[in-house]
C-alpha cells in the first residue's frame, strides 16, 4: 500500500513541474501525430518495399544535411533577447536565410554534373533532386517560426502544425503508393511533414506581430547579424558537422549494402526515434526557452540536471522496452521481408537512449556562448563516425549498421558529458541523480521488455 503512496506521489510531482508541463502542451498535441504515422508505417511497408525506403534513406540523408544550416542557425537565437525588437529582426534573418540557403541548393544540384552524383554516392536520388532544395526552404521556414512560437510560449500552436504536416504527408505517402508504389510518393510526404506546418504559422505568427518583410531596416539587420555572428560562424558549422555524422554514414551504407541496409535502417530509426520526435524535440524547445532565464540567474546547471532527469523518468524505459522486444515483433507489425529492421532497432536502442538524453540539453552551449567548444566537440564526433565505418571494416568483419551503432552511442556519451559540464553540474551528482531515475523508472519497463520476449519466444 505505501509503495502505491508513493508512486502516486511521485506521478502528481511529476505533473506539478512546470517544465514538464509545458513539454506535455507541446508533445501531447503531436501524439495523434506520431500515432498515425506509426499506424501508417505497417500499411507503408507493405505498399513500398526496402528498395524504395533506401531510396528514401539517401535523400532523407542529403536533405538533413542541407536543411540543417537552412537557416544559418539564426533560429535557435530567437529566444534569446530580451527584447522582441530584436528577436523579430533574428526571424527575418533566419527567413532570407532559408530563402538563401534553398537557392544556392537548387543552384548546386542542377548544375551538378551526372558523373558528379557518381561519385558522391547520390545515384539513387539523381531523379528528385527538385524536391531537395523545396525540402530545404519547407524544413527552413518552419524551424524559424516555430523557435518565434517557442518564444512566445505558444506550444499548443506548433502542436497543431505538426498534426497537419502528418497528416499531409502520411496521405501523399499512401496515396502515391496506391496509385504506384514509386519512391518518389515516400521523398514527397517526407518533404511535407517537415515543412508545410510553416503556411499555418506563418498567418499566424505574421498577423500578430504585424510583421512584415518589406519592413526591413537594412542597417539594424546588419547590427543584429553582427551581434549574433558566433551562430552563423561557429553553429552553423557545428550543425552541418554534427549531421554530416549522422547523414553521411547512411549514405555509404547505402552504397556500400546491395541488401538495401539503409531501407532496413531507415525503418528501424523512424520507429525507435519516435520518443525522442514526441517528447525530446519538444524538450528541447521549452528547454531554450527557459535556458536564456536560468543562465542569467545562474541557475543553468540544476534546470539541464532536473531536464535529464525528467526525460529518464518519462521516456528512458518506454525507448527500451520497444528496442528489446523489435526483433520478435518488427515482423508481425511491417510484414515479412522487414525482420533484419528489427534486429537492427534493437542494436541501435542504446545509441538512441543516449541521444534521447543529451540533445535536447546541448542548447546550453548556445545559450553559454560556448560555439567553439560545440564545433571541436562535433567535428570529431563527425570524423569518428564517418572514419569507424572506413576503418574497422578493414581491420575486422563488422558490420556497417552496428559500427554505425557503435560509434553513436560513444559520441552521444561523451556529449551528455560536456553539456552536463558546460551548464555548470557536477557529473557525481548527474550520475548519481540519473542513475536512482533509472533503476526506479526505467528497469521495470526493460524487465518487463525481457519477460514479453521470453514469453513470445516460449509459445513460438
């Protein structure tokens, strides 16, 4: 009876923190969202097949790389000031930006010459390259106004927009598969779910502020720039590193697997990264939006210690339950044919935990004006990444995904590391904090993970 007592306490504190309700407003509005799209992909893989979904892999890939400095990083600065004069000029940046970043995109791809795409591994994505730059204006516009809705606390509005991007694109993804099977249905509605949710922000967020482009002061946007160069010059930089280890490696096991690995990749990562889509995005989100407050009154380093923990307790076990019990029931759940994704989840589960844990944190280098740190810090991750997947196969008979595997949980450990350090925490008390939310929140799910798999095992 008092273990009852004191779960339900510990359930009603978790829903009195501030913090946590603010990601529940943001993440509860995107769970119809995720849960179409996870009841969507079992239909997905029986109208698209692995082939498709390498396909879809590399562009996927090559447009994350692109669409991560879409906005030159002006965005994530928006929360920022204290003055929303400025903030307002930080959105209009980030906006030309976008439009920038796209042009010089479609301007690269159509005059690439078609030995070039040969050589960088592109192939596959030869035929949708106009579908590259329009991802990347799309994923631009969005992530600007959303950092401007992040601002302003209107959680429950970006919620909205990413219900509407699902559906928008789930439909196209189903449509076109009816009506073909192509992979070009697949590129379509992912370039959709990332970015026409900004057409109900932008009248929105224009209206309000009355906020227009053509009321653009020159000179004050050029102070503005100067005053917050360090994001276009240094995280900038640290972006298109930070997913150039994560996209670029997708890229060569696309190439170097004739077993369509990255289709099969592909499908594992979209279902095991769907708690950090629901509750670590929005995390993130609510976290820059306080992290500016906290710093300034010094108190940064318990808000990332008290952030971490929240995230064990809500989303650590869930994450492992479904990674120990993928390989069983991948097969049940997207047909046969898609058994090797299962495998494949659950040996990225622990990279994907980690990830979970520290991303939405890493804003505290931003907000401690610790750039330089974040790109040495991802620049090596970047080549560790990329080089494990040239080097050990040489030495060993490893397979790519799991080296892939490998090597994101050992840069993701060591980023929990430096953020924790950056904020000000001491790691004793991190460690000691996040261990007792593990074993009281986490293990009864990755138990209870282990029992299901020996019970399925036991009656098969």
């Amino acid at each position: 009876m008092k273990s009852n007592y004191k779960m339900r306490g510990r359930v009603k504190a978790l829903l009195a923190n501030s913090f946590i309700k603010s990601v529940g407003v943001l993440a509860g509005g995107t769970i119809l969202a995720q849960a179409l799209s996870v009841a969507c992909l079992p239909i997905l893989t029986r109208l698209y097949g692995p082939e498709e979904f390498n396909v879809l892999a590399v562009y996927v890939a090559v447009l994350g790389l692109c669409a991560s400095v879409a906005c030159l990083r002006l965005e994530i600065a928006i929360p920022i000031p204290n003055e929303n004069a400025e903030a307002l000029d930080l959105l209009r940046l980030s906006l030309l930006a976008s439009i920038l970043v796209s042009s010089v995109v479609a301007l690269f791809f159509f005059l690439l010459p078609g030995r070039a795409y040969t050589a960088l591994h592109l192939e596959q994505v030869k035929g949708y390259v106009y579908l590259i730059p329009l991802g990347v204006l799309l994923a631009g516009l969005y992530s600007a106004l959303q950092y401007w809705c992040s601002r302003e606390k209107r959680f429950s509005l970006v919620a909205k927009t990413r219900v509407f991007q699902s559906i928008g694109g789930i439909s196209t993804q189903v449509v076109f598969g009816f009506l073909s099977g192509k992979a070009l249905g697949l590129l379509l509605g992912h370039m959709l779910k990332g970015g026409i949710g900004s057409i109900g922000l932008v009248s929105v967020v224009f209206k309000k502020n009355n906020f227009r482009l053509s009321e653009i002061n020159l000179l004050k946007l050029w102070e503005t720039l100067r005053k917050y160069q360090r994001f276009p010059k240094y995280s900038a930089l640290e972006s298109i590193s930070n997913n150039a280890g994560i996209h670029l490696p997708i890229i060569i096991i696309a190439t170097a697997s004739s077993d369509k690995q990255a289709g099969f990749f592909l499908l594992a990562s979209q279902v095991m990264t769907i708690p950090m889509s629901l509750i670590g995005n929005a995390t993130a989100q609510v976290f820059l939006s306080e992290a500016g407050k906290k710093y300034r009154e010094g108190g940064l380093s318990v808000f990332s210690l008290n952030t971490v923990d929240a995230l064990i307790k809500i989303g650590v076990g869930p994450l492992a339950f479904v990674g120990i019990v993928s390989p069983i029931l991948f097969p049940l759940f997207f047909g046969q044919g898609w058994e090797r994704s299962g495998v494949i989840a659950a040996w990225i589960t622990p990279w994907i935990v980690i990830q979970f844990l520290a991303s939405p944190i890493s804003m505290v280098m931003h907000v401690c004006d610790k750039q330089r740190r974040m790109l040495a810090l991802t620049l090596t991750g970047g080549m560790l990444r990329v080089s494990a997947l040239f080097l050990l196969p040489v030495f060993y008979d490893f397979d790519l995904v799991a080296i892939h595997a490998i090597s994101g949980f050992v840069f993701y450990a060591i980023c929990m590391l430096v953020f924790i350090k950056a904020s000000g925490g001491l790691l004793r008390t991190f460690l000691a904090s996040s261990l007792k939310s593990f074993f009281l929140f986490a293990l009864p799910w990755i138990l209870g993970g282990m029992a299901l798999v020996y019970v399925i095992e036991g009656a098969l």
